[in-house]
C-alpha cells in the first residue's frame, strides 16, 4: 500500500521548460503561499528539480525539431494546436525582438 502525502504544488507553462529539459523551482514558487514561509519545512536552500523526457519516439525534439518538420505521429498529437503554434511562430518571427528558427 502506498501513501501519498502532498508536499507542495507547483503550476508552470511549458515554455518555461528550459533546453535542458529541466524545470527547477525555489521555496518561493510553491504553493500555497504559507509554504514559501515555513522556513523550518523549506529553507532558504530549498529546490526542487523536475526532469522531462522528450515524448517522440521518432526522435523529434521539442526545443530542436523545427515545427514544420516534426514527424506524423506528433502532427497527430498536436492536431488541435499545430496552427496556434504556426501562427505564434510568424508573430515571433516578424518582431525584431524575438529570435526564433
């Protein structure tokens, strides 16, 4: 039998997720807030690291493969959003600011 106790929570976008496929969250990005305070449970040192695995067994990768070269099975995955994405890149694309492949 497994118990399951919740430590902290945590809500992030996924753009946040760096090339290295890491996510690394302080004391002072947990929830709720009365957790960021509790200096005896978390101290100031506090980390925590959540590791991703690329999804495609193909060998896409979500911060290398170009958009309009991923392969059929993510197409079909990313059905519904792979026209929010495509617009996003052009809008990305014609702002000087931004540098996107």
């Amino acid at each position: 039998m497994f118990l399951t106790q919740e430590l902290f929570r945590i809500t992030f976008n996924t753009a946040f997720i760096g090339t290295d496929n890491l996510l690394e969250v302080n004391r002072n990005e947990i929830s709720p807030e009365c957790l960021q305070k509790n200096t005896l449970r978390f101290t100031d040192q506090f980390k925590c690291k959540i590791y991703f695995k690329d999804f495609c067994k193909n060998g896409c990768s979500s911060n290398k493969t170009p958009l309009l070269q991923i392969c059929k099975e993510c197409k079909n995955i990313m059905m519904t959003e792979i026209d929010k994405w495509n617009e996003a890149t052009t809008i990305l694309k014609s702002n000087p600011r931004f540098s996107v492949d």
